[in-house]
C-alpha cells in the first residue's frame, strides 16, 4: 500500500471537539479519516445520514421562503379532498 497525506482546512474547535472524542474511545485523527474513508469506500456513501438537505428538498425550502409555488387551501378538508385522503 502507497500511502498519501491529505491537507483539509477545518476550523480548529471542530478539530479541538473530534480529538477529545478520539481520546476517549483510542484512536488517533489519523485513523479517524481512515475509518472513514474505508466506511465510503465499502458503502460507496456517506457513513452516516446527512442532516443537511438534499438539493430537490433545498430548492423546496428555498421556494416556499420566497412565497413561491405555494397552494392555499380554505380548510383541512379541502386540503384532503385535494390530496385524496
């Protein structure tokens, strides 16, 4: 195995914060970003679900605070009857 060094620019308390919880459970940063990237690779994913919104839900959120593409409806059950409920 070849090895590489990675360089990331990450805000140092987000560094400070991960480091206590290596320490508490054994490992290293180093083998933190390994366990992660071993975990992407085998998952071909995100080892973990991202709370940030996905780009369809984003642009959703993005429309309704501009008072874009929204439905008004008079009561609940206009908006059942809408939804066939």
């Amino acid at each position: 195995m070849k090895a590489a060094i990675i360089s990331a620019e990450v805000d140092s308390e987000l560094i400070s914060g991960a480091a206590k919880v290596f320490r508490k459970i054994g490992i290293s940063e180093s083998e933190a970003i390994v366990l992660f990237l071993r975990e992407v690779v085998i998952r071909q994913q995100l080892p973990f679900e991202s709370l940030f919104p996905n780009p369809t839900t984003f642009d959703t959120m993005r429309k309704t605070d501009a008072g874009e593409e929204l439905t008004a409806y008079k009561d609940v059950n206009d908006f059942y009857r809408e939804m066939g409920i």
